[in-house]
C-alpha cells in the first residue's frame, strides 16, 4: 500500500507546510534552539527526499539561501498556492528544483527568485505546470544536463503559466560536451511573457556564464551531432517593445515546423539538409 508523508514545519521567515491528515502535527524551529534575533542565521534548504503522495499547500518561503523547495525521488506530489520570493540577483535560488521524480505538480502559485523560478533536471517524468507567474528570475527550465551519461527527462507539460521580467522564459539546456541522454515529450502551451530577455530557448551550447547568450526571441541552439527533432510551434507571437530592431528567431540543427502566427518568423527546417 502506499504511503503518506507529510512534514509540517515553521521556520523563523514564517514558513508553513500544510497537508491533510498529518495528525496537527506542527515543528516550529525554535522549539529547537533557532534564534529570531535578526542575525543568526537558522535557514537551510528545504528537501523533499522519497515523500510519496503528499500535498504542500498555501506556503510562503522568502530569501532562502539557496534553493527554497528540493524535490528528489519522489511521487505523487503536488504543490499549489505556493509562493516564493527571493531577491533577482541572488545566486542558486532556485524556487523549485525537481529532480528523478514522478508525477509532479506545481499549481497556481507565484515564484520569483535570482534564478530558475522551476528547474526540471535528470530522471524527472510525468512533470505538470499550471497557472504559475515566474519573475524575476531565469524562467522556466529543463535541465542543466549533460554531466553524467544517460540522463532522461521525459513527459513535461507546462501550461496557462505567465513570466514577467525574467532573464529565459521556456528553457532546455545541456551542456555542449553533454553526455548522450534524452529530452522527449515536452509541452509549453498558452504562455504569457513580459520584459522576458529570452523568451524560448533551447540550448544544447549552455554557459552558465553572464552575457553569453545574444538577444533573440527564439533560440533554437542545438548539437550536430545530437539535432533537436520534431519541435513544433503554434501560435508564437512575441512582439518586441524594445529600441534595437525586430525580433529574430535563431535555429541551429533544429528540425520541426511552425504554423499559425509566426512572430518572429520561424527559423525551422523540416528537414536538417534543407536550404530553408
């Protein structure tokens, strides 16, 4: 039978957990020696590590100091009215970081942080994004991978999500000497971006490095040796408000299609040896 974990915990910052059926069982921090003088610091990341079928609802995490949620091997998990901020230049803030787990989900919540409002990375699956507002921070992300071999992330659905002021809005990356692994089965639908400096990007060329990356509304930056296939855009309509010109989309040994509204106009090839 499965089982049902919960924790319940309140840190100095007046963070929450809350999960039906936990017994009222609450641990407030400085029942155990935390100290709320405004100088110790009693923060460490929060880490959900092989919690099955549990629910963490209606919390508020601010200025961790590092990622704010980590989730590794889990299942059945869902987060929803979660709210997270952290300053846009802190580094590694991560707002939630997921990864080899199962059937995720992250719903009506706010995020904005110094970095990835959600990162997805190795062995993470069946993973459901909705109804979330990202910024500041660097979007939505896949990835990084490529530092080990056989990595998989497979099965991402993001949806009905809006990115205000953040560095990437929907993003894939690994790094250039990545090791062979696969990213398959990846959906972004009804997305809303404002003031987003990269609004999608995949990136099989990462640098995680400042200004490495040109200024273009679609970046499709993939490997020779391992193209990127079967992309498909519908509907992309990404108006620039800036003073440097039009919006450029960017492909490199990327396959796929486009159809509907093309703003900017697609770069994809349906075949790699086309000329167009």
């Amino acid at each position: 039978m499965a089982s049902k974990s919960c924790l319940e915990i309140a840190f100095i910052f007046g963070l929450v957990l809350l999960c039906p059926n936990a017994d009222g069982k609450v641990f407030n921090v400085l029942s155990y020696g935390a100290k709320a003088d405004g100088v110790t610091d009693n923060s460490k990341t929060l880490g959900f590590n092989f919690v099955n079928n549990t629910i963490v609802r209606d919390v508020h995490s601010i200025n961790s100091k590092n990622i704010h949620f980590k989730v590794f091997a889990c299942e059945n998990m869902t987060f929803s009215h979660v709210n997270i901020t952290a300053p846009r230049d802190s580094p590694n803030t991560d707002g939630i970081h997921i990864s080899h787990s199962t059937n995720i989900h992250v719903l009506d919540s706010y995020i904005g942080t110094g970095d990835d409002c959600i990162a997805i990375i190795a062995g993470s699956n069946n993973i459901n994004i909705s109804g979330v507002t990202c910024g500041p921070g660097h979007g939505i992300s896949i990835g990084s991978l490529g530092n080990s071999p056989n990595e998989v992330v497979k099965d991402i659905h993001v949806k009905n999500c809006t990115l205000i002021a953040t560095q990437n809005g929907l993003r894939i990356k690994t790094w250039a000497s990545s090791n062979v692994g696969n990213i398959t089965n990846i959906t972004f639908e009804d997305i809303i971006m404002k003031k987003v400096r990269n609004p999608i990007f995949i990136d099989q060329h990462y640098c995680p490095r400042q200004h490495c990356s040109k200024q273009r509304a679609v970046i499709l930056d993939c490997s020779a040796l391992f193209p990127c296939e079967k992309i498909i855009l519908n509907d992309i309509n990404l108006a620039y408000h800036g003073h440097h010109g039009h919006v450029i989309a960017f492909c490199a040994h990327a396959k796929g299609k486009a159809t509907g509204k093309e703003l900017p106009p697609s770069c994809l090839k349906e075949s790699l040896n086309s000329s167009t």
